[in-house]
C-alpha cells in the first residue's frame, strides 16, 4: 500500500492497475469507431443550424482571389488576421456556420466555457485590447471575442457564412485552385488555408432505435434552446415540466448537466464512463492584475503553460491550475534511468486519480452513485475536466445517474432509453456524444481535393498522409494545411492553431513577395520529416494515447491504429519542439524542402 501525498487514503499500485483492465475491457468493443453514426442521411436533421434564420439566400460569386481560407473558427480567423498583417488583402473565408467562432459559434449548450484557461486560450488579447471577465470565460464571451477579431481585423467582409466547400480541383494553367461551394460560388484561387477544425463533426451514438424516438432530441453542438427556453446563461424554463435524458458524460455533458439539474422537471445521466472531475476554483479577473500586465505577457503566459503541461521545467507556474498540477513532473526529475522515471511518473497518476475520487466521495451522498461516478483511467485517458457543481448535482432529487456500466445505452425506443432492460421514459434527449476526432482526414473534410494530374487526396493518401511539417503535401501545390495530421498537438489547443496559421501565412506572403505562383514539398522533404518525426517517438514521445486505457477518442476507441492514421501521427518532441522547428525554419528565409514555380513560365 502508498500512502497518498496528503496522507488521507492510501493505495495498492497493483490493485489498481488490475481494476484499470478491467474497466477498459469492459469497454472494448469490435466496432470501434464504427458504433458512432455521423449527422448525414437519416440524422441529417441533427445537422442543421438552429442560430440562423431559414431561408438564407445570396447571389454565387465568381472570383480570382490571392488566398481562400477554408473554416471560420480560430484557425482560419487567426490565419485571415496574420494575411492582413502581412499585407495581404484578397482574400475569402468559407464558413458553414452563421458568424465566425467554429467551436464556439456550434457550443452554446448551458454551461460552456472554455476550460483552459482564457487569458491563454483566448487569442490576440493584446492586440484586441481585450481582457476576459473571468479566468474561465463562458462561451457567450468567447464568440463575441470572435466577432470581435471578425470587426477590429476586417474580416467580415470576407465572410462566406453559411457556406460550404464541394469541390477543389488544382489547375495547372492558372496555377490556382477553382473551388465550388453549395452556394454556387466559383472562386479562383492561387492557395488554399485549409482551418477545418478537428472537431466539427458532431457524432451520434449508433444506439439501436435512435430514429424511432417520438420526442425531442437534439446534439449538443446544435442546442435547441426554442425547446428548452432560456439561453446559455439563463434558466431553461420550459424544462419546468419536462423529464430530459442525456447520453454521454464527456466534457460537454459534465458542464450541461448543472444547468439541466437545475432547470428540468426530471433528469437522467446515461453514463457509460465517467469523467474525472477535479476542482476549477473559477475567478473574476482581477482588475489590478489586468492594469499590471506588461506588453508581451499572452505570450509569455502561453509558453510557460505549454512548456509546463508537457513536462518542462520553468522557473514560475503563471496559469496554477487544475492542468499544470496535472501534469507537474517534477516528481519524475529525481529519477535515475527512464524506467525509474516511468514508475514514479504512473505512481503520480495513480494518486492523482484518487484524490478525484476521494473528491467524488467527499460530494456525492449517496454511496451507490458516488461508487458509480468514480473513474478508474489513468489522467488523461479521458479529457480531464474541471467543475465545482457536477458532482453536486447528483445530490438533487430530480437527478438520477442511469449507469450503464460501460455497456452504453442498450436501445432507444419511441418513448425513453433503456438500460438493463428497465425503460427510462423521457420527453427529451440530449446526445452528449462528441465529435468525431480520429478517422480519414480526407472524409472528415466532407469534400475531395483534386491536386496535380486529377489525383484525389482521398486516394493519395489512401495508405496514410505523407506532408512537409504537417502543412504542405506534393501534388497539391498551394494548399496549406491546419490540422493535426504529422503536427504537433497541444493542451492549449488555440496556441498550435495560432503557430499554424503564422506559418501559413508567411508561406503565402513569401510566395507572393517572391513571384512564386506554386509552391510544394519535394519528396525528399516529405521523408526527411516523416523521419523527424518517427524520431522524436523512439526518443520517448508516443504517438496514441495509452493503449492501457479505456478506449475513446485518445486512443482510437482502443482499436489498433491502421497504417493510414499511424501515419497521421504528429511529432511527438512536444509543442514548444515543433513551434521552435517551424520558428527555425521560417528564420532561415530559404523556404528550403520547397519546390518553387515562379510567374512567367505559365505553360
Ligand atoms: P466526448 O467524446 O468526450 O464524450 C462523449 C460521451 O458520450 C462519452 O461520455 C461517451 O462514453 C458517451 N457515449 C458514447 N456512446 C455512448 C453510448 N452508446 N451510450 C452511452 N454513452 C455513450 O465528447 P464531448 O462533447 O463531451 O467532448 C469532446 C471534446 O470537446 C472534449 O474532449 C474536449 O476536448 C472538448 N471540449 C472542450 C471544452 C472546453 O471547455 N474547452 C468543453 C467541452 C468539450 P465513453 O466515455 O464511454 O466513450
């Protein structure tokens, strides 16, 4: 047995570690990514935009334009603002949604927040002049901080919302990419900034009998506040009467349930695995820290959190929260070889983990659900969460946890959802499902790229994606690329995207400084950084997470990775590593590993 650091509970290493298989083979299933459905065909309803008005009609445009940027969330904004910066004006940016804010345009379930925290999360602060109202900002903040970006940079009147790409096919005469959208608009243009986002693609669980479900259902991507009334920040009072289900317990269903807890009539959890929840301790922004901040400081407190939640010394903790307590590995320091540093390290996630179940029996009153509530992964297995009224939740009478036992829901009938055989009678159900994350790059973007010669990205990366830095692939000259694939990933996820999109837009610029009208990775360069890359995970990096975990989006559902997504995957010499390569690069001047094709000598 350990005794945990505070000394209140102690554990055993090995019995834990055998709880842990079992849960996770509990959970195993053949199908994998398979047993999600995704928001076509039968489920297209699911789909639609319940923030616009009906009926959105516009004339199509035909257009010869310097760059289009294909998404209008952080990445494709933060790459429309650094091309203004760097002087270049001609350029469109395709967004499906109704506003800019990708994620935070989709999310307005009750309760959303970011859960980073948003002085770091929250791009341009500086350049905006903007300081959030709370260390966590609610997601009402952070979509008006986006129409913000949209005004102060000049970026609407580039906005193609309600818009979505269908076709892009390179043409070698013009040396531009025509592009085709639903809206008919035929646009000519010499790149490309793909910013699809990686996690637009809301999912369903493939529960037998969904589309027989009589009542009101909806994603909680797309809340249907007409429904429930009130809003994201107001009592939903039209839940008064109503018994609400809601499937899933991720991230999302953590900070919903507070808000349905409070508003419904009724309320049941269906919960196949839960989070782990650990304390957020959330503030208003201190005014007199906010006046003290010195020019450069986002900066600055950005780096020093990514460096410190990829286990990197720094000097001073900035952000101190529930993430750099997480990931703090001083501990692992003291180590002799990598072996010893590894077991100190598990031992750390071990207590780590039971203290979020000490903290889950500390709340939860009720014995039988406090047991059910507790999770039995390592950390990061799951997306860690971070709350202060959803355990507490539980305590009210009008909530009920339905624990499935890592079986999911077993059927969803006209009327209710059933678990265990018992029925479960409902008059709405919120799908707290997620997105899909892993799977085919080139299906998730839901159009095809023809490149050099026809060639379709789908087919030509049928085997896995062959790229230089994760952002340029030969055969499709132009095209820029913001995504995970062979990048780099990061708790902080804004402070990659915002790498990406400087990248992206000095290649641009560059190219159209120097007369360059084609740009692509030669293949040398392809391999050289497939090498880096498969480098940096012999020295310790990993590509998947755990594949002791109980399986989810981290780890592919548990499945295998096929050799299409091993080779998807990104350089693992962490954040601050691959940001400092693209840095390095970009300093050098040379745009070398490119193959450049200058104006002039059009065929
Ligand atoms: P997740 O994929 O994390 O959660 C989906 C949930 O649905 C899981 O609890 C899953 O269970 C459950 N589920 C799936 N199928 C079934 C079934 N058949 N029966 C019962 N339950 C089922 O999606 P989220 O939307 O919660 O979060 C997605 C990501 O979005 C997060 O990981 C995070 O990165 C991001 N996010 C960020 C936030 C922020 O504040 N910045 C807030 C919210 C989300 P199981 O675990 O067993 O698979």
């Amino acid at each position: 047995m350990i005794a945990s650091k505070k000394g209140e509970a102690s554990f055993s290493p090995e019995a834990l570690r055998e709880k842990y298989r079992l849960e996770r083979e509990k959970r195993l299933r053949a199908d994998g990514n398979a047993q999600y459905r995704d928001l076509s065909g039968l489920y297209a309803d699911f789909d639609k935009d319940p923030y616009v008005e009906p009926g959105f009609t516009r004339p199509a445009l035909t257009e010869q334009i310097d760059v289009l940027v294909v998404g209008g969330g952080f990445g494709g904004m933060l790459a429309a603002v650094r091309l203004r910066q760097a002087g270049v004006h001609s350029f469109r940016i395709i967004e499906k949604g109704g506003d800019f804010g990708g994620t935070w345009y989709w999310n307005r379930y009750p309760g959303a927040a970011c859960d980073v925290e948003s002085y770091i999360y929250m791009p341009l602060l500086e350049e905006t002049g903007y300081i959030p109202t709370e260390k966590y900002a609610k997601a009402p903040e952070i979509f008006a901080h986006c129409q913000r970006i949209g005004r102060q940079f000049d970026l609407y009147k580039a906005a193609l919302f309600q818009t979505q790409v269908e076709q892009m096919d390179w043409d070698e005469n013009t040396r531009r990419w025509n592009v085709t959208s639903s809206r008919g608009d035929k646009l000519a243009a010499r790149f490309v900034v793909i910013a699809g986002g990686i996690m637009h693609k809301a999912k369903l669980p493939g529960i037998p009998g969904i589309e027989t479900f009589k009542g009101h259902s909806f994603h909680t991507s797309r809340w249907d506040y007409g429904y429930t009334g009130g809003g994201p920040t107001s009592p939903m009072t039209r839940l008064a009467d109503k018994r609400v289900g809601i499937i899933g317990t991720g991230a999302t269903a953590v900070q919903a349930i507070p808000h349905l807890g409070a508003s419904a009539k009724q309320v049941y959890v269906f919960q196949r695995t839960p989070s782990g929840v650990g304390v957020r301790a959330n503030q208003p922004t201190d005014e007199a820290w906010a006046k003290s901040l010195k020019p450069g400081w986002q900066e600055e407190r950005i780096r020093n959190f990514t460096a410190l939640v990829s286990g990197l010394q720094a000097d001073v903790d900035l952000v101190r929260d529930g993430w750099t307590y997480l990931f703090d590995a001083s501990e692992t320091r003291r180590a002799k070889s990598p072996e010893e540093a590894a077991e100190i390290h598990q031992m750390a996630n071990y207590r780590k983990m039971e203290e979020v179940r000490a903290r889950v029996a500390s709340i939860v009153k009720d014995p039988v659900t406090a047991e059910s509530l507790k999770p039995y992964y390592d950390p990061l297995c799951k997306r860690p969460c971070f709350h202060d009224e959803y355990l507490n939740t539980f305590n009210r009478p009008n909530v009920q946890l339905v624990d499935t036992d890592g079986k999911g829901v077993e059927r969803i009938t006209p009327t209710g959802v059933v678990v265990n055989g018992k029925e479960y009678e409902v008059d709405c159900l919120v799908y707290a499902s997620g997105f899909e994350v892993t799977g085919d790059y080139t299906r998730k973007l839901g159009f095809d790229i023809r490149g050099r010669g026809g060639k379709s990205l789908r087919d030509a990366w049928a085997n896995g994606p062959s790229t230089f830095h994760g952002m340029t692939s030969r055969g499709y000259p132009n095209l820029l690329m913001i995504s995970l694939i062979q990048s780099s990933w990061a708790i902080n996820f804004v402070h990659i995207l915002s790498e990406q999109a400087r990248h992206a837009a000095y290649l641009i610029e560059q190219s159209l400084k120097r007369g360059v009208e084609a740009l692509e990775p030669t293949e040398q360069a392809q391999e050289q950084w497939w090498a880096t890359i498969m480098a940096s995970l012999q020295q310790g990096g990993h590509a998947f997470g755990g594949a002791e975990c109980t399986p989810g989006y981290i780890n592919n559902e548990g499945a295998k990775p096929d050799l299409s997504l091993i080779r998807s995957a990104g350089f693992a010499g962490g954040t601050l590593g691959f940001i400092d390569i693209l840095r390095k690069w970009r300093d050098g001047g040379e745009l070398s590993g490119l193959e450049l094709t200058r104006g002039g000598n059009n065929p």
